[in-house]
C-alpha cells in the first residue's frame, strides 16, 4: 500500500516533519485556548496576484500551466490571454477598482477572467451560476458591478431580469458567445504598457474579490478580501503541503479543478495551483457520476473536494456490488478497512500496536477485490485529497485511507480566504478539522465560540460596516460563530453552530431564513423548519395552518373534522403545499433549493415547547421532536 510507505518516508524527512510546529496556550485550568503556528510563506509586500501569471511566463514559459482537454497551456500562453482580455475589459471602460461579477461554472475562461480582471486594476466580484434573477439583482446593485461575463445564453437573461430595474443595467459578455475572443478584438488597440501601468498600480491591499455569502436574514453579505489576504492562503497552504507530497511520492502533482469558482475553496485552489506551478485541468460539474470518467482521463495525484463526492464515491461502489451480488462482501470490505486504517494510524502516530497479521491478510484481500477499484475510479494515481465545507464522516475517511487515499480534512469561511485550518500532511487525525494553517491562530472563546485571527481573515463587509463590526472583535479576531474545542496538539474539532446557517454535505451554505419566511407566506403552511445540515439536500418539515386546513375542507365538501393524519398523506393537501414550496424556492439557487418535505401532524407552539414567546421556532427542538421524520426524507 503506497500511501503507508509514503508516511513512513516523510517521518524520516526531519526537514519535512518539524516544519511549522503548533504553539499551544492554555488557561488557568488546563484547557487548550489557542492555538497559533507560523508563517512558512513570505506574505506579500508589494505588487499583487495579478504579477502571478506573468512571473510564471518569465521563469518558466515553456511549462504547463493549465491542461485542456488533448493538449496543454503553457505558463506564455496563459500570460498572453491574460492580456488580451484584460485589454479588452480597459477597451470596454473598465477603471481601477471596477467591479467585474463573473456568472460561470468552473472552466478555463474563468480562470483567465479572474486573472485578466486583476491585470486590468479591477475587482472580481463571484456569482453561482445557479443563481436565481433576485440574488443577482442584489449582488450586482450592491456590488456596482458594470460589467458582468456570464458562461450561457441561460445565465445571460437571468442577469437581463435581474439588473432590468437598474439605473444603468450592466453590460454583459456572454463566454458561449465568444466573451473572450469579443474583448481581445476590442481591446486591440491598448498597448501592453497600459496592463503593465494598471497591474502596477496594484497593492496586497487592494482588494480583489467580493464574494458574497448569505447572512442570518438570507440577505447576502460582500465579504472583501485582499490580494494578501488570497496569497497568504495560497502560499502557505502550498508551502505546508507541496513539499511534503511530492518529495514522498516522487509524483508530478496535477489536480482537476471542478469546485465551483465562485466558492472561495475553488478560487484560491486555482491560485495555489498557478503558485507552486502545479498543474491544473477543469471541470464544470461535482457530480459523481459526470465527474468519474473525466478523473479517469485527467488521473490526478490530488483532489480538493466537499463531503458529498466522497460520500457518493462509496455509495456507487457500493451500489455496483449490490447490482452484482456482492453487497455483504462490501459491507465487510468496509468494516475491515475502517479497523486496518484506525490500527495502522495508531501505531504511525504512536498510540497503539497497530494491525495484526489476520487484519493485514484480510486488508490484503479486499484490496484486491474492491479498494483498487476505489482507487480506479479516481484515476489510479491519486494518494491524496483535501475535503472541506462540512465535516466528513470520520469512518468514511478511514475507508478511503485503507484505500490507499489519505484524506485530509480542513475548516474555514469565506471570511478566512477558505481554510483557517487543515491536517497537517504528516500526522492525519480523521475526526478532526486540523490545526491552524500556518500563519493563522485559532482561539477558542468562553462560550466555546472559534475565532480566528491572521492575515488569512477578511477585513470588511462590502458596504456594510454594522455586519463587520458584529464580527470582527478586538485585537483582529473573527468570530465565525461556530463553537468547537482544540485538543492538545493543536487539532482544532467542531461541535456546533451557534447561528442557524446550515451548510450541506456538498458545502453549500444556506440560509433557512429566506426559505422559511416565503414558506410560511403562502396557506395552507402554518409552521415549518427547513432542514439540511450536513445532509446533501435542503428539506423542510410543515405543520398545516388550522385555518386553512378548515378552509381547503370546506371548499373540497369533505368533513370537517377529518384526521391531520389522513390529510398530512393526502395527494392534494400536499400538492398544495408544494406550490407554497415552489413559492419559497424563487428566491434562492437550486443548491439551496427544498428537494422534499414532510407534512407533520400537530403544531409547534409555545405550549408544546417548539416555539418561543416571541414565536420563533426553537430548532434544535423541532429537530429532536420530529427526528424520524427527518431521517426518513433521506431515505427516500
């Protein structure tokens, strides 16, 4: 098994394994409070992200910076589209400190958009292509964006209606339209020297993005992050694991891009890629089933990715060996990889004996007869992966490790410019979320809030100083409102969320809120509580309004005191209840979408204890009360 043999050699690279050692604080009584580690990158003093492509060009023009389907984009040539589009954005009256929204999935041109934007001294403001016309409207207005780059003709007439109300709607670039092709034409006549004075004019603390992430209200927030905020994560995340992989496997490290760029993890993936000169394919799709055959072409050594592949990753394996009669052998497969993982962990980090002879002889076995083909579905060479988003199931990660994968998990928020915290390469510790990434500290308040301090954290709410204020607290600190605890090496665990955000095991934060509030706008819907953390879809449970369940009776000639348990099953009731479903989805993105719902008997009132004086639901209430319920919209 190669990747044991890897963590074995990297033990014996001292210069690898003491690199960037944890400081750990404690309180008077003992507990871990802080934990905090140095920089192992240089930060940024002058010049901006933007010299990236063009130091790349001068040092290494001949090397591959991108992979495009057959071929390959060399360091020279990405420079040399960088320009081109950039001169056509100043063409197009583009000025220092403009806001640009790019409205794509992920794929080559948005990469030379974000890059070209930065040449052209502007400001990359992110929109899901998922996208409805209402949250564009907003991120658009609030951000000032005068130009937005969409991908598909789809997209385009949802920026259309959105922005038709505005003053001065913005003008538009379609990329399936030639957006590119479009803005090198335009930009002809802009001399080379006039991207240079621009990329000149350039700081680390200007700023380059405004990545907008919904709030507790459902109204999204512009989070504004520098280009020492993006490079400091970048660079150090680099530094901490580049060498580490490729001195142990001895492997060219290529990785394909298919998280969405409009999520911070994806941005600064494709900038730590460019950074270390790590080469780097694209992907428009995290689906499972679309994105296999491409990693079996692509056979990336790494990947980045959320809870949600891995999850579906095992459950196809799974399936297949249902299909062909092997389920049990698979279900035993993961039994025995998950024990071998845990012993063979323990004895690395010198906590136990680690796996016997009958353990070995029995991981030997499945790994021929279903760990290789986890590891074939992924391309064949990958060793290594870097989840994020949301938590993974500790037991999935050991599977995949016994599968020759290690898995290593991170944390972190727009606000830190993606991770704050990751596994350290050489000391996996499945269950947790890491230590601090270097140059970043973690500490944990009274109330067991994270905070988290460094020059990965954001300095500013886009136009909205109350928001930042609320959560920039003395001294620098981010209060991320989630609640967790540090171990004594570092390892930072979360073990709550003190807001309501959910975030789904495909990473997508929502806001239930929004959802709600359109929900309960809408008869027959009396109360309701959206649902959908760490789970890979939004649902919804509802109670029925008494009002309008007498009404719909009464119009219907059926009794009137027929059962809520007949009604809560009854075809029409909950048709009904779906239009006020649809009602509520308008205002949001398929991801953060309502897939299923559940018609529940009774009412949450403040009698029964699920809802407050000031009639607020009490989820974690509701949650338990109704905990089959909600298990059972996941089986579906």
């Amino acid at each position: 098994m190669s990747v044991r043999s890897d963590l074995k050699r990297a033990r014996q690279r001292t210069d690898l394994a003491d690199r960037g050692k944890v400081e750990i604080i404690k309180d008077e009584a003992g507990v871990v409070r802080e934990a905090r580690r140095p920089p192992l990158a240089a930060p940024l003093t002058t010049g901006s992200l933007a010299d990236l492509p063009y130091t790349n060009a001068a040092e290494a023009p001949h090397s591959t910076a991108i992979r495009r389907g057959e071929g390959a984009v060399t360091a020279a040539a990405f420079a040399t589209q960088v320009t081109d589009t950039a001169k056509g954005l100043i063409a197009a009256g583009l000025a220092a400190g403009d806001r640009v929204a790019v409205m794509s999935r992920t794929r080559y041109e948005w990469t030379v958009l974000d890059f070209a934007v930065w040449a052209a001294g502007g400001v990359t403001v992110p929109v899901y292509p998922t996208s409805s016309a209402e949250q564009v409207e907003w991120i658009v207005r609030d951000s000032g964006a005068r130009h937005v780059v969409t991908e598909t003709a789809q997209h385009t007439a949802t920026v259309t209606t959105g922005t038709a109300s505005h003053s001065g709607p913005p003008r538009i670039w379609e990329i399936d339209g030639g957006a590119l092709a479009d803005l090198a034409l335009l930009g002809q006549g802009v001399p080379d020297e006039e991207v240079a004075k621009r990329r000149g004019g350039l700081t680390p603390d200007t700023v380059a993005t405004v990545c907008y992430t919904s709030g507790t209200t459902g109204r999204p927030k512009g989070c504004v992050l520098t280009h020492a905020n993006l490079h400091a994560e970048a660079a150090n995340t680099v530094e901490l694991l580049h060498p580490v992989f490729q001195a142990v496997t001895g492997q060219t490290a290529s990785t394909l891009l298919f998280l969405p760029l409009a999520h911070i993890l994806g941005r600064t993936l494709q900038i730590a890629c460019l950074l270390g000169r790590i080469e780097m394919g694209h992907f428009p799709s995290v689906k499972p089933d679309e994105l296999r055959p491409v990693l079996r072409e692509f056979r990336p050594t790494f990947l980045v990715g959320v809870p949600y592949l891995f999850e579906k990753i095992h459950d196809t394996g799974r399936a297949t060996a249902e299909k062909i009669g092997r389920a049990a052998s698979f279900d035993r497969a993961e039994r025995i990889g998950v024990r071998f993982a845990e012993a063979y962990l323990n004895r690395f980090l010198g906590t136990g004996k680690g796996p016997g002879p009958g353990l070995y002889a029995a991981w030997a076995l499945y790994d021929l007869l279903v760990y290789r083909r986890i590891r074939k579905e992924l391309g064949g060479r990958m060793r290594y992966a870097i989840s994020g988003g949301s938590p993974l199931d500790r037991d999935l990660n050991l599977f995949f490790h016994a599968a020759g994968i290690v898995v290593y998990e991170g944390y972190g928020l727009t606000e830190t410019s993606a991770a704050a915290t990751i596994v350290p390469p050489l000391a996996p510790r499945p269950g947790t979320v890491g230590q601090p990434i270097p140059g970043t500290a973690v500490r944990i308040a009274e109330d067991g809030e994270v905070l988290i301090k460094g020059a990965v954290v954001f300095g500013s709410y886009w136009n909205n100083p109350a928001a930042t204020a609320e959560v920039l607290a003395d001294e620098g600190w981010f209060e991320t409102g989630d609640l967790g605890a540090l171990d004594e090496d570092g390892y930072l665990t979360i073990t709550g969320r003190k807001k309501d955000i959910l975030v789904t095991s495909g990473g997508k934060n929502v806001s239930p809120a929004v959802l709600e509030d359109r929900l309960r706008s809408r008869s027959p819907v009396g109360q309701c509580l959206v649902v959908g953390d760490n789970r890979p879809f939004v649902a919804a449970l509802i109670t029925l309004d008494p009002e309008a369940v007498a009404h719909w009776l009464a119009v219907r000639r059926l009794p009137p005191g027929t059962p809520l348990a007949e009604l809560v099953r009854d075809d029409r009731m909950r048709a009904e209840v779906q239009k006020a479903v649809d009602h509520a989805n308008l205002a949001v993105s398929r991801a953060e979408s309502i897939r299923a719902f559940a018609l529940v008997e009774g009412e949450f009132n403040e009698e029964n204890g699920l809802l407050t004086p000031s009639l607020k639901v009490k989820r974690h209430a509701v949650t338990a009360r109704y905990a089959a319920e909600i298990e059972a919209l996941y089986r579906k």
